[in-house]
C-alpha cells in the first residue's frame, strides 16, 4: 500500500519537472509556474490523501 502511494509521489513529482521544464520552453520566465505548479500539487496531494482514507476505511470493515 504504502510503495503504491510513494509510486504515485514519484511520479507526481516526475510530472511537475516536466511541467517547469515545458513552461522554461514557453519564455514564460516563471511568473506563473510556481502559482500553477502550486495549484497542482495541492489538488493532486488532497486527491492522494483521499483515496488512502478511503482505503483505510476499506481495510476497516
């Protein structure tokens, strides 16, 4: 359970560098990357924080 949460993590994190690599591309000169990139990982943290609750109740009954 817990090597597919860091899994998913890892691959979160490979995600976000491609992203920050993709908008260097863009010129975009970090202005709004790290609000975006923010934005994202909360999302995606608050996402993985609900399915391991969920499957701790799962693992419950």
């Amino acid at each position: 359970m817990l090597k597919g949460i860091r899994k998913i993590e890892h691959d979160l994190n490979n995600r976000l560098v491609d992203f920050v690599i993709w908008w260097s591309y863009l010129n975009d000169f970090r202005t709004n990357v790290f609000e975006k990139l923010k934005k994202i990982w909360l999302e995606a943290y608050a996402h993985i924080l609900d399915l391991y609750e969920r499957l701790k109740e799962w693992y419950k009954d």
